[in-house]
C-alpha cells in the first residue's frame, strides 16, 4: 500500500568553494605551486599579476538599457520570458563586474611589497642507477654478446635498492620468451657472481646476508693492503656472517662468544666491521642518493626580534593571481556589440560562459586569501601558546597542547585547525619543526601537575641514550626510573613511547 507522507529535514551541504577552501588548507606551502598551475590551466581567465591593473576611468558605465532583449513575438511566451529575464541578470552582472573593474580584482593589495625575485634550482641530468650499472660492464671478460644480452638481463631486474629479489629461474623465463636466449641457472648464476663483484659493493644480492657476505669478500680481497688485524677481524666478521647469522641478528652475543671462542675485544671490533657494511648497497650511489633527498619547504617563518616573536607566512610558491584582462576586454567589447540591438543566443551564451571563468577565478583567489588568514590565524595562536618554546628552543617547556585548544583561541572549527597542522612545518632559529609535533596530550606529575607527552619523551630518550649498553634497561626498569622523576606512567605507556620514538626493545639495544 502506497503512501505520502511529509517530513521536514535539516541538512547541512558544503558549497563548492568550501570544499576549495578546506582542500587548499590541507595543501603545504612545497606542493601550492603546482595546485595553482593546474587551476590557470583550466581557468584562462585566471593568471598571473605581471603588471598594474589598467586605468578604468575611460570606461563608464552607462546608466541606461544596453541591450535590446525586445522582440516581435508573444511576450507572454514563458521560454521568452525566462530568456528576457536571464538577459536582464546578465547585464545587471555586466554593469556590476565592469564598475568593479577586474583588472584589479588580485591576490595581492598594492602595498603588498615589491616582488622577490624568481629564483629556480638547476635540475640535474645525470645517469640512472642502471645506467651506472650496464657502464661496469665492458670490464668483464665475457665471451660473445649473448653473454653481455644475458648480463644486461640481470642487470635490468635488480631493484632501485640494490637487490636481486627476481629468482634466476624466472630471468631464465625471460630470456627465453622475449630474446629467445637458451640458458640455464649454472651459467646465470656464474654471471651474476660477476656483477655482485660491481659497484657499489653488495650489489645484486638476494638477501642481507648475502649482500653483507659481498662487502666483507671484497674488502679481503684486498690482500697486501690490509693488516694482519684487519684481516683476522674481516675473516672473523665473515665467519659471524656465514656460520651464525640468526644469533647475529637476535643479539645473542654470549652465544656467539661461546661458538667462536674468539676475546670480547675482537669479536665486538668484528661486529663494528659489520655494523659498517651499507645493507642498501644502491643507497650509496650519488644519483639515488641526490634523488631520494627530500627537501622541507616551510609553510611559517618565526622570528625572535629581542625577545619579540615575529610570525611570517611563506608566500613564495603562491603567485600573485589576478583575472585576466583579456577577459575583461572580452566583457566590454560584448557590450559594445549588442548595444541598441538585441543580442543572439548564441553572444549570449558566449558571455556567459566568460561569466563562469571570471566568477571560477574569483572564487579561486577568494580561496587562496582565505587559506592564508587562516594559516596565519592558526600559527598565530600557536606560537602564544608555545611562546616559551619559541624563545628558548628547550623542547621541555612545550605545554600539552590539542587541537581544541587553538580551535577555542581562534574560533575555528577543530577540523580546520586539523588541516593547517597537517603536513606543515614551521622555520625556527632551532630548525624546522612540525606542526603536528607541537601537539601532545598532559601527564600529571605525581604533586598534581599537567605536563606534555613530549617533555617525557624528551626525558625517555635521555634516559636510554645514557643506559649501560651492556645491561640495556627493560620498559620496566625505565617505568620506574621516570617515576623516580615524578611522572606518573605504566609499563604499557613507556613501551608505547618508545615505539613512537623509534627505539627497539632492551634486547636489541645491547652491544658488546
């Protein structure tokens, strides 16, 4: 059985430019340029601020009807009528846009301040990890090109980090269906021993204890160089790689001094020698290395003027936007066309199309305006609430800090203060730090004080890095050495701390 019924609902619906506005605040200041190129490229009437907007004085707007929407037919003509009415809204946009003048409507006021100069990083062109590879191989003796196509193969499947993870008999595979190559694993395995012999050292190993295996065999090849100590530790350091790597690997040295039967002293220089072996063997090409270097572009700049903090937002990848004049001369030679006459369907839709772009771009740089108030907004309240910090630099004077609490001072919602943290960082005379990292929950002291998580992190690492590497302290021991300090903490809580902080357990903390 059908039935009606009528019901009333509240709804709340964010507009588009709201949903602009929250996604450009998640943005870091490193990754805004490249949002706001992809705008101008599908916005033409946004760009770039490269000169003063134009005298408009010339232009006035008349008072009077410019547009002769009448016609002969039926005014009574609801479709006509819609269309007399969209003309009508149409010139009232026109008459409003152009007294407003768009050439001025920019990102930036006047009294912004001369621009800085445009400066760019050079991109390197250099060679790839492969490439440095496939370079080696004219020094091996191999025998005929089927050989080489067979090396190159190899070559091709080792990882950026330096590892053959691909078996030998699916490169067999490889081989044989794409290069018709006919070969078998003796004669791949015998080639690769030669390209594990390349450098960087321990290249294409199949595993870390045969890439460590791989370093140690060529450092003792280099007889005649090496001392008699050097050597008898590089063969015992090898010996611990080979014979006992699991109880390396555990820590287990007591063990391993049992098995060996080798003097404290010499089986800890062997396991320093260890120690020093790279286990990405590809990290240690420049061209990795200058490519996996990842660079922190700050969001805010704090400066400390006399005991005056100083708060500067980083504008250097948002360009100075403006509506183009193009369009703008596009809106007033429409006018002049359609004066005294009626306009066509198709100017009409021509114009309003123009319309759309323009309104597009203000709400484009209406958007970039409000991400930087808020920004600014938000840093703001921040460094007051963190002011003994930013003077100081000493991480254990930050106060528990949450969300919420910048969310009450600047009477924002907490999911906005969320998103200006999220992925932004800060320029202090200390370095650069996190936002993220300035947010932590209050401990009580056991005399009834709040205090932040991250001051007792900062105590926890202390209290590690000075242990007795021999006997490391277990969370227990460490629960009771921050409760001797005054910090009421569970077990639980330390190990969940020093998880956060990186550091292993007791057991693999220990050396010799």
């Amino acid at each position: 059985m059908l039935k009606q019924t009528l019901s009333q609902k509240m709804l709340q619906k964010l507009s588009p430019q709201q949903i602009q506005l929250m996604k450009l605040l998640q943005i870091p200041t490193a990754a805004l340029e490249e949002r706001i190129k992809e705008e101008m490229e599908v916005n033409p009437a946004l760009e770039e601020s490269e000169r003063e907007a134009e005298d408009m004085s010339d232009f006035e707007t008349p008072q009077e009807d410019n547009f002769d929407y009448q016609n002969d037919e039926d005014t009574s003509d609801p479709e006509q009528d819609n269309y007399r009415e969209e003309s009508l809204e149409l010139e009232n946009y026109l008459n409003d846009y152009l007294d407003d003048d768009p050439g001025s409507y920019k990102l930036r006021d006047e009294n912004y301040g001369a621009p800085e100069e445009e400066k760019t990083t050079p991109v390197p062109v250099e060679n790839t990890f492969h490439d440095y590879l496939e370079e080696q191989l004219g020094l091996l003796q191999l025998r005929d090109e089927r050989e080489f196509t067979i090396a190159r193969q190899i070559i091709g499947s080792i990882d950026e980090d330096g590892y053959l993870r691909r078996d030998v008999t699916s490169i067999i595979d490889d081989l044989m269906f794409t290069l018709n190559i006919f070969t078998d694993e003796k004669e791949v395995e015998k080639i690769l021993r030669k390209i594990q012999r390349f450098d960087p050292p321990g290249i294409g190993a199949r595993d870390l204890q045969e890439c460590l295996r791989i370093q140690l065999e060529i450092k003792l090849d280099q007889e005649g160089l090496l001392r008699l100590d050097q050597e008898y530790l590089l063969r015992l350091a090898l010996q611990v790689i080979n014979d006992y790597f699991e109880e390396f690997t555990k820590k287990h040295y007591e063990k391993l001094q049992r098995q060996l039967d080798a003097p404290d002293e010499d089986l800890k220089e062997a396991i320093e020698e260890i120690l020093k072996l790279n286990p990405k063997p590809a990290s240690g090409y420049a061209g990795n290395a200058q490519r996996n270097a990842q660079y922190i572009v700050p969001d805010f700049l704090i400066f400390n003027r006399d005991g005056e903090l100083e708060l500067t937002l980083n504008t250097k990848n948002a360009p100075d936007l403006r509506i183009s004049d193009q369009y703008r001369d596009m809106l007033k030679s429409y006018k002049k066309t359609v004066k005294g006459r009626k306009a066509t369907r198709q100017e009409k839709e021509a114009v309003l199309f123009i319309k759309q772009k323009i309104d597009s771009a203000k709400w484009f740089i209406d958007a970039i305006k409000q991400r930087q108030h808020t920004m600014e907004t938000v840093m703001y309240a921040i460094m007051q609430y963190q002011a003994d910090y930013f003077l100081s630099g000493d991480e254990k004077k930050l106060k528990p800090m949450i969300l919420k609490d910048i969310a009450d001072i600047t009477g924002l919602d907490i999911s906005t203060v969320s998103r200006v943290a999220n992925s932004k960082y800060v320029q202090t005379e200390f370095g650069s730090k996190r936002l993220k990292d300035f947010f932590s929950e209050a401990l009580s002291t056991q005399e009834g004080e709040e205090v932040s998580t991250l001051e007792v992190k900062k105590i926890l690492k202390e209290v590690i890095e000075a242990e007795n590497k021999r006997k490391p302290l277990s969370d227990e021991h460490l629960k009771d050495l921050l409760q001797e300090k005054g910090y009421n903490i569970a077990r639980r809580t330390v190990a969940k701390y020093r998880e956060q902080l990186g550091i292993p357990v007791a057991r693999l903390r220990k050396e010799l």
